[in-house]
C-alpha cells in the first residue's frame, strides 16, 4: 500500500465514555475529506475500558492501535504516535471530543494556502476561567523571555513528519506541546496560526494539571534553553 498522505494521532487516557463517538465521528470526517488517511491511536496506560472501546470503533479503517503499560503522560503518547506513524504530514486530536474532526480541515487548507510545513491553532473561544487566561499569559510571556519567540499555540497543529524527532523532544508531559513549538519558531520553519473551535467536552473531566503547574513551567522552559544551548554547541564542536 502506498504511504498516507496524513496521519491522525489520538491519545487517550482513561476515556473509555469518549472514545468510541470522538472515534466514530473522525472516521466519518475522514471518509468524506481525508479518504486516505490513517488513524494512529494511542492509550496511555488507561484502566478502563478505553482500549477495547477504540478497537471496536477502529474495526475496518486504516488504523494502527498503540498501548503504553502506565500512564506515561501526554508528550509521551504523542511521540510514540508519531513514531508509528506512516504520513507525509501528522496531526492529533484529543480524546475529549471537545475538537471537531473539521478543525484538521482548516489546518490542511492553511498549509496548503500559506504553504507551510507547521500549522498551529488557537482557540476562538474557550471559557476556562480567569485563572487558566493569567496562566496562558504567563507562559507566553516567560516563552517569550527566555527563548525569545512569540508563541500562539493552543490547540492540535499539523506538521510534516520529517520535522519532528521524538528523540529530540524530551518531555513525556504537556510540556511537548510548548517544545515542539519553540523549536519550529526558533529555526524559522515556515508557519502560520489558524483560529478554531473549542467545544466542551463530550463527559468527564479533564486531567490536565495545568493550572498547578506555572512553577515548573518555568523550570521546564530553563532547562529546555539549557539543553538547546548544549546542542547549539555540540553543533560547532
């Protein structure tokens, strides 16, 4: 068979409500828009019923199904997606169901407009409470400080395969999600920023830590200048 165009990572952890309709709803988009796309999926570490749910919505279409013994975090599904994974271009798209299959349609038509190889996305509207903005705007301004870039990055992005190297991306946490960013923006790969929707989520709640975790945000971005100082060495060595 010939290599997909693109690929879909979906990492879950303990969605076993969620999955099968997040599932169901993605291969229909993808049946009608992306017909020769696969769909990487990814359980970390669930205890629930979230694996056999996703096998049994994934019966039939290309799909590959991946398993992580333990909770090992988002960044880490998502490298282990990504490793798997057999497109020319990646994306991925939560378990909660709160992104619609259709925002990967507007990140396809703007790289293929703007002729970008990174597509990030932001939220139109997301009601998280005033704490959760001050948080935002606060990484971004450290992001800012510390790695000099101006980060607008919120929700999935598309990339081409080529440019990610899990091996490189050390965090195994949502951390990922800030590196792999700063790392295109820094190298000045061509990119562009879409707006979309960000729907609640289909049941549950989330088990993002986010709002605690400012403080070791802040460490995670220092040590990822200390490491990208050391690599920026190793190159001129």
């Amino acid at each position: 068979m010939s290599r997909p165009e693109l690929s879909v990572v979906i990492f879950a952890f303990n969605e076993e409500d969620n999955i099968a309709p997040v599932l169901t709803e993605l291969r229909q988009w993808l049946s009608s828009s992306e017909p020769s796309a696969e769909i990487v999926f990814v359980d970390d570490g669930s205890a629930d019923g979230t694996f056999a749910e996703a096998a049994k919505a994934l019966s039939g279409a290309p799909h590959q199904l991946l398993r992580h013994e333990s909770n090992r975090g988002i960044g880490a599904a998502l490298k282990t997606g990504v490793r798997a994974a057999e497109g020319t271009w990646v994306t991925f798209l939560p378990a909660d169901g709160q992104i619609a299959p259709t925002a990967i349609g507007t990140l396809r038509d703007a790289a293929a407009r703007e002729r970008s190889d990174v597509v990030f996305s932001v939220y139109d509207h997301r009601d998280d409470g005033f704490h959760r903005k001050i948080l935002s705007a606060g990484v971004r301004a450290l992001i800012l400080l510390i790695h000099g870039v101006h980060m607008q990055s919120d929700g999935p992005y598309l990339f081409r395969h080529s440019l990610f190297e899990p091996d490189q991306l050390v965090p195994d946490t949502f951390f990922l999600n800030f590196e792999f960013p700063i790392r295109m923006l820094d190298a000045h790969v061509p990119a562009t920023v879409v707006t979309i929707e960000c729907r609640p989520r289909r049941s549950g709640h989330s088990k993002s830590t986010r709002l605690k975790r400012i403080y070791g945000v802040a460490q995670d971005l220092l040590e990822l200048r200390v490491r990208r100082a050391k690599e920026s060495h190793g190159r001129r060595a």
